[in-house]
C-alpha cells in the first residue's frame, strides 16, 4: 500500500515499487473534509486536485487507486493538537505528527486490515536492518533528507515501511518522471502546512477557535513592559520581524507566556540556549537512555546537528546540553538525536 500524496515523489515511488516487482495499490489519504479542501494550483497535498493528480498516475501505471477518509484521525491528532500547542505558546510540528498519527500508524493498521505487507510513501530517509535485528532510520544522504520528521518511527513501522525514492537526489527523481511522462514531473513540492490556507497561521487558529488571540504585553527580560503584541498565537521563539514595535535595536522572542500573556524579547544575543529539555521521546537505534551518552542534536528541520551530552532523567525526560549555544530552542518543536547518519531517537522539546 502506498500512500500518494499526488506530487512527484509519491509518483515516482509508485513507478519504481512496480518496476521492481511488488504489487503495488496507490492510497490517498483524505484527511480534511469537503469544505476544507480547497485547491492547490501551486502544488501541495492533501486537495482535490492532488486527489486527482495521484488517481490519474495510477492509471498511468496501471495501479489500483484508492482513496481513504482519514479525516476523523488527522483532527484529533493533528489539527487538534497543533492549535492547542499554539494556544499554550508553543510551537508544534504538524508534519511529524501526521507521520506520526496518520501515515505510519492509521495507515500500517489499514494496510494490515486489508492483507498487505509493506506501506510505502515517497519520503527521503533509509531504512535498514542491523545485524542483532534492530531496524535503524538512516540520513538519505541528500538535500532533500526527511529523517527529522519521521523520529517517531517504531521498530514495529520501520519492519513494515519502504522509502523507494530515499537513494536518489530530487532532480534525479523529476528526470525519472519527466522521461516516463508522468503528468506530475514538474508539479512544485509542498511548502506550507496543508490545513492552514495562504500559510496564515494566527487566522487559521482564530476561525477555527472562534475566538482572537487577546492583545498582551511584550516584556524585556527584567519584565518591563515594552509595548503590546497582538497575540501570542502570531509569535514563535527566535522571531524578530513583523513585531509591529521598532525598539531602535533588533529584538527577539525569546520566551511565551501563555499564563499572563507577555511575550517576553531580548537583544541579540538572548535568542541562544545551550541546554534544553526534552520529552515525549521515541528511541530508535537504542532500546532507551539509561546512561549519559553523546550525540548530535539537531533542533529544527533545517538545522544544522549540534554536538550535545543527553542525560536521562528520573522522571522520563532527557537533558540535553550542547557544546555551543543554539538559536532559537523553541518549545514545541523536535529535537533529534543522531550518531552519524543514524537516528538515535528524538522528542518534544519542553
């Protein structure tokens, strides 16, 4: 079973898996309902047109096409959870807990209530098997990596997942589209979160909550009132433009209080941690952290790893300390650990 998102890499997917002798039955996963799918021209996932774009190099190839509702399990864990971590002064990762939720997880058990053996989609990351039967989640060795989104991955999931495309550079996998005349080969990837029209995040958390994020104060670090913000929803951690107050020098976020809504800003310089904690923890290459280990730590998507001592804690979290400080450790957000090409595991930073 492979999920098609209906955007090249999926394609490609579809045609390799084939070509290389699997039975293969193309899924689209309908994740929003009729009124939330709005359409795409540019490119993305999860519309009717993508729907369309999937079903149609099915018949390309030659593959069933089927199209699952999953609309129910991407509102609760997806939807659901990105604005509450919003409305907490957080900021989450919907993309990883859509792998997490709905593709690695609602989409294996389908795959297995039907009879299949393998899911597949199109992302970038290896997958293999160690020697003593562990299975490791690997770097795919080009630009386009997606091992940081996918650190949730279980032993259980990694056994049953195939990455076709994960060997190959992204302008290899458009040529490959382009000289088999699949309709996609130029279709422009996905940028923006596929529930949040026009990339507007504050408006998407208003209409759906149904209610403003209320005005607040920004605070400097010794709590003196700096001006006032327009909601804890429109700022994240490390955010220095489009504060809407010019202080004469730049400012950062550097902390969000939901409880007495301030936004909390410092010079430059403030936004750096060198310590973080983390939570909600997933381990891949090792059964678990029972003892202080290095590795690298890498903060955000398209952060460079960081050098760092991990140091389990009694009450299930892990203290993470890096060699230099890190820009912008934003509450919400992932932190991975890897040796090497090797994902370790990761979690939630808290």
């Amino acid at each position: 079973m492979l999920g098609m998102s209906g955007g090249v890499d999926s394609s490609v997917a579809a045609l390799l898996l084939r070509d290389a002798g699997y039975a293969v039955t193309g899924v689209t996963l309908r994740l929003r309902p009729d009124s939330a799918m709005h359409q795409s021209p540019a490119g993305g996932c999860c519309s009717l047109d993508d729907i369309d774009d999937a079903r149609r190099v099915c018949y390309q190839l030659g593959l069933e096409h089927l199209v699952f509702n999953f609309t129910d399990v991407f509102q609760k864990t997806v939807i659901d959870y990105f604005a509450s971590e919003y409305e907490q002064g957080r900021t989450p990762n919907p993309c990883i807990a859509c792998n997490r939720h709905v593709k690695f997880d609602a989409m294996l058990r389908r795959a297995r209530e039907l009879g299949y053996d393998y899911i597949a989609t199109g992302h970038y990351a290896n997958i293999r098997q160690r020697e003593d039967g562990r299975w490791l989640l690997e770097r795919a060795g080009c630009a386009k990596d997606q091992s940081y989104v996918l650190y949730a991955m279980t032993q259980d999931q990694l056994a049953h997942t195939l990455f076709p495309v994960a060997g190959l550079p992204k302008e290899e996998v458009r040529n490959i589209a382009e000289k088999q005349g699949l309709l996609v080969a130029n279709k422009p990837d996905s940028q923006e979160i596929c529930f949040v029209p026009d990339n507007d995040y504050a408006a998407f958390l208003e209409e759906y909550s149904g209610k403003p994020s209320p005005p607040g104060d920004f605070v400097g670090p010794d709590g003196k009132v700096l001006g006032r913000h327009q909601g804890i929803t429109h700022y994240t951690i490390g955010q220095r433009k489009g504060l809407g107050i010019a202080f004469g020098e730049p400012m950062y976020v550097t902390r969000i209080d939901p409880r007495c809504n301030q936004v909390v800003l410092g010079p430059d310089g403030s936004q750096y941690r060198d310590t973080l904690f983390a939570h909600d923890l997933n381990w891949i290459s090792v059964p678990g952290l029972s003892a202080p280990m290095r590795a690298a730590a890498q903060v955000r998507y398209r952060a460079a790893p960081a050098p760092a001592l991990l140091e389990p804690l009694s009450d299930g979290t892990v203290k993470v300390t890096f060699d230099t400080p890190q820009r912008s450790v934003t509450p919400g957000q992932a932190v991975v650990f890897y040796d090497g090409d090797v994902v370790v595991g990761g979690g939630t930073i808290a």
